[in-house]
C-alpha cells in the first residue's frame, strides 16, 4: 500500500465532501458562502457561482480517487482514508458555516 495513495484519497474525500453544500445550494438556486466571495469564505455566492465551485471540487475528488493509484471499496485502508478526509472536513465545514446559519446552538436552547 503505497501512503501517497492514502494521502490522495484523504484529500479526494475532502473534495467530494465539499462538492455537497455548494452544489445542493446552487441547485436550489440559493446563495451560499465560497473562496469568492466577499469577505472570502463568510460572504454569500450566487446559486450560478456555487455550482461551478461544487462541480470542480468533484471533478478534483473524483481525479483524487479514482486516477490515482488503484482505489477500493474492499480495501479497509483506502475508505478510511477518505471517509477520514470527508468526515473532517464536514466537521469543519458544520463549525465553519455554523455561525452563520444557526448550526452552532446547544440542542435544547
């Protein structure tokens, strides 16, 4: 098992993690938060901006995942590699965009 795999299928859950908010977002035509928008990563994008962000972070996971090395789903090592990439990102993202949207308030509150 080659760790430069792992690394990439780290990297390439990330990505496909990060395709999700942007795109289901820009498919319901609502702005959400991107790298361009002002101030960068705070401020609202458009639906049209979104989906352009979310359909290259795919195409990115995707080059991540399936061109590099030879991944699998029988393989333990590779899903957990990318599950780890996308489940810390998504920890991240839910922080992140938490404040905005209301995502950061105990339970019961």
């Amino acid at each position: 098992m080659n760790w430069l795999h792992l690394v990439s299928y780290f990297w390439g859950g990330a990505f496909l993690a990060n395709a999700i908010p942007h795109l289901v977002s820009g498919l319901r035509g609502e702005p959400f938060q991107s790298p361009f928008a002002k101030p960068r990563g705070e401020g609202l994008s458009s639906s049209t901006v979104n989906v352009l962000w979310g359909f290259f972070n795919l195409v990115v996971g995707y080059l991540l995942v399936c061109r590099v090395g030879e991944f699998s789903l029988l393989d333990t090592g590779d899903v957990a590699a990318l599950a780890a990439g996308a489940l810390l990102l998504s920890l991240f993202c839910a922080r992140h965009f938490g404040r905005f949207h209301g995502g950061n308030t105990p339970t019961g509150s």
